[in-house]
C-alpha cells in the first residue's frame, strides 16, 4: 500500500512540475528600459500612451500571458544610471527588451547651447553616451539573447539657418553610433528622427517642449511591431 502511494505521489510531483514548466514556457515576458518616452510624455507634458502601452496591448492580442515588468522605467533615466542599478535578475527571463534612453541627456546638452555648433564638446559628449550604452548592451547580451530593440533620438530643436547644417551633423553622426551598436550586438535600431522632422508639425507641435505627441508614440510601436518576431 505504502509503495502505491508512492508511486503515485511521485507521479502527480511529475506531472505538476511539467505543467508548472509548460505554463512558465507559455509567459511571454517583456522588459521596458527607458526614460519619459517610455512612460509617454507629451508635448503638453500629460501622460498619453506611450510605444510601450501599445507594444504591451499589441502583445496581450497575441500572447496567452503576457507580463510586463516597469521597474527600469521613469523619467530622467540616465544611461550610466542603468550601469549601476542591478538589473541582472530581470534580464534572463526576458523575451522581448526594448530601450530607449539618452534623448533627454541629450537634449538637455544641445539646449544648453545658444547656438548648436560643431563644437569638440558635443561630440565628445556623445561619444562618452555612446561608449556607456556599449557597455549597458555588452551587460545585457551576456545574460539575454533573445529581441532587443534600441530607440534612437530625434531633433526636438528648432532648425534655423545658422543651425541647420550643424544640427544635421550631429544626427547623422548619432545615426551612425546607433547602427554600430546594432550590428556589433545584433539588436534592433529604431530609427525615428528622419520622419520626426518630416513630421514636425504633426509629432513635435511645441517648440518649448520636446516631448511628442500620441501619434508619434505610435509610429514608434509601428516601427517596432514591423521588425517584431513573436
């Protein structure tokens, strides 16, 4: 009798444990890293729905269960930041990451111009962004390889004639960094700032404010969910 209800207390410990992982197989996790676009600030500084939002409803249509973890999300979020917080324990679990940090560094840097110029200082200061984002990708490929998708920045400032040609530069160098790290770490690049400025008026209608509109966040998503392999 004993030997019965041992075997069939090790049989049912079996089969929980194999449907406790199957089910673990079915959860689809997504991990955000970002700053103010990522929680969807907008140009009138209120909360609209972010690429995030989107992207989370988008996989929700299409996962039996998703979960989304925002720990790493909120305003101001620095790149070097990430490189002192400990985000190891959710990055294995990850099956869908996407970053979008820097712009408001960023932005922050070129306002503090009066005049945007091909000045040492910028470009050094981007490429001092640009080595920390290394390093921040270098971190999460060794615990993730799975999708990873990197939002680039775009031009919230006003293009006048003495700015143009300079403005334009700094993008294009920006670009460049941008798709190096995609191909050094095989990861997704979301280029934005090319339609960003087509669409200047319908994606960034307050030049006192840098943040975009509703419809620009759902470019992004649209972007994303275009490259996205579920």
């Amino acid at each position: 009798m004993k030997k019965k209800l041992l075997v069939v207390f090790f049989f049912s410990l079996i089969l929980i444990i194999f449907i406790y992982k199957k089910l673990r197989k079915e959860d689809y996790y997504y991990l955000p890293i970002g700053d103010a676009l990522s929680i969807g600030i907008d140009y009138k500084n209120d909360k609209t729905l972010s690429f995030v939002d989107y992207l989370e409803n988008y996989l929700k249509e299409r996962k039996k269960k998703v979960i989304v973890n925002k720990t790493f999300i909120y305003e101001d979020l620095r790149i070097k930041d990430l490189l002192n917080d400990n985000i190891n324990p959710l990055l294995k679990e990850a099956n869908l990451i996407t970053i979008s940090i820097g712009s408001e560094e960023l932005f922050s840097k070129l306002k503090s111009s009066n005049e945007i110029i091909k000045t040492k200082e910028i470009y050094n200061y981007i490429d001092k962004m640009f080595n920390n984002y290394n390093d921040l990708l270098y971190q999460i490929r060794k615990l993730n390889k799975k999708e990873i998708f990197i939002i680039g920045y775009y031009n919230p400032l006003e293009i006048k004639k003495e700015n143009e040609e300079a403005i334009k530069d700094i993008y294009e160098y920006i670009d460049s960094q941008f798709k190096l790290l995609e191909s050094k770490y095989e990861v997704n690049y979301i280029e934005i700032n090319e339609e960003f400025s087509k669409q200047k008026y319908l994606f960034l209608p307050n030049i006192d404010n840098s943040f975009p509109t509703k419809e620009a966040y759902y470019y992004i998503f649209d972007k994303i969910k275009r490259k996205l392999i579920l």
